[in-house]
C-alpha cells in the first residue's frame, strides 16, 4: 500500500496498486450510445424504403387510373358517334337526322325562316349490288357520300336516311337555292365513277326537293312532298331532280 496518499475508498488506484491488485475497467457507456445510434439509423432507413415504396404504389395506380379513365373517355365517344354518324357513309344517322329536323322545322316556323328538305337515291343501286356484290354497292355509297358533302355547307345536314336513300336538310335556304345545290349534287355524282378493283362503273341519282313555308305547311308535309319528288324523278328514269 503507499503511504502518504488520500485515499479515495475501494477504487483508491494507490491502495490497489499496493495490494497488486488489476485495475477496475472503466465502464463503456459510449459503446451503447453507439449502438443505439446505430439503431435508430437502421430504423429510419427502413422507414424510408417504406415511403419510396409506398410511392411508387401510389404512382403506378395512378397511371392505372388514368388508363380505365382514357378507356372509358374512348367507349364513350365511340358509343356517342355510333348514335349520330353511320359507319360506312360518315353521314348522319336517320335517327339523329329526324331530331335535327323536327327542330329546323320548329325554329323556321317559330322565325319564319326557310328551310329545304331533299331526297336523293342512286338509281339502280340494287342492280349494282346484284351485278357486282355488296362491297362494290358499299364504295358506291361512299362515293355518293363524299359528293353530297363536298356540294354542301357546313350548317346543312346530310344524312344516310336508309339504306339506300340519303337526306339533306338545308335551313336559312329556298327553293331556288336548294335547286342549284341539287343540280350540283347530281352532276358530281354522275361525273364520278365507282372504282372498285378492275371496275369503273358510271352512276347516276334522282333527287327530289321541297321547301318551307313556300311549299310545305309543315315537317309531316315536307317529308311527303320531298318523297313524291323523288318518286317522279325515279319515274323519269332517273338523273333528275323533281321539286314538290
């Protein structure tokens, strides 16, 4: 033991070294700040895998989302032209056609504004079909088509009113004006053939028009004269416009 020393109890480093006894390791109580430390990174590591992770979910059912939504827009509008256009013609269908017209007839005579209605059949159409097959009777259609909306203004409506007639609504317009349009309808389609494979075939229409309130009293009357127009064009034997 040394002497001459205070000593400071069990841990005096005088008394053991007299006594030859080990030094006391000191305690480590950094070591377990470290490894808590080291704990809590692995935690908030593992934290932020998670959020990266539940982001990515978040983005990928997003665009997923969006997907069903462009789908179900597409559906839609594709639902909504197959009520107002006709596949093969791009015309109006009879159905939307009837429901402009009944509203041009209302507001004409709500306004007292003219209005013109025409009737136009391809003359022979079933022969051709018969002749030739029902894929060249279907490029006549489309020929036709395209000649009644190349002859027309953008407010006047052209229709497949069946399956082989077409209509055309034509407001703010007389029977005059309706009559050169008509003339110009049935010249292109005669100037026009029908190309099909090695085919080249000549057509022709009949057409018959009306008008209101020159003509027609009303929609009923308007349709009937249209039609008994067109019923004496195709009498005539065809390529001819007849006025009701």
């Amino acid at each position: 033991m040394v002497k001459d020393h205070i000593c400071t109890g069990p841990t005096c480093p005088f008394c053991r070294a007299g006594a030859n006894l080990p030094p006391k390791p000191a305690p480590a109580p950094k070591r377990r700040a470290a490894s808590r430390r080291i704990g809590q990174s692995d935690t908030h590591h593992n934290i932020e895998i998670q959020v990266l992770e539940r982001v990515k979910e978040l983005e990928q059912r997003a665009i997923l989302n969006n997907l069903e939504h462009k789908e179900e827009t597409v559906k839609s509008e594709e639902v909504e032209r197959a009520a107002f256009y006709d596949n093969l013609t791009n015309l109006y269908t009879s159905r939307a056609f009837a429901k402009e017209l009944e509203f041009e007839v209302k507001r004409a005579k709500r306004y007292k504004r003219p209005i013109c209605l025409c009737f136009i059949v391809i003359d022979d159409l079933q022969e051709i079909g018969s002749k030739y097959g029902a894929m060249t009777m279907d490029v006549t259609l489309k020929v036709v088509a395209s000649a009644i909306q190349s002859s027309i203004r953008e407010i006047d409506i052209a229709a497949r009113y069946t399956s082989d007639h077409f209509a055309i609504l034509m407001p703010e317009t007389t029977e005059a004006g309706a009559s050169t349009v008509a003339e110009r309808i049935r010249q292109r389609i005669k100037k026009q053939p029908v190309v099909h494979g090695r085919l080249n075939i000549a057509i022709t229409a009949s057409i018959g028009l009306t008008a209101f309130p020159s003509q027609a009293k009303d929609l009923v009357d308007l349709k009937e004269r249209a039609t008994s127009a067109l019923e004496r064009a195709i009498a005539e034997g065809g390529d001819k416009i007849q006025r009701g």
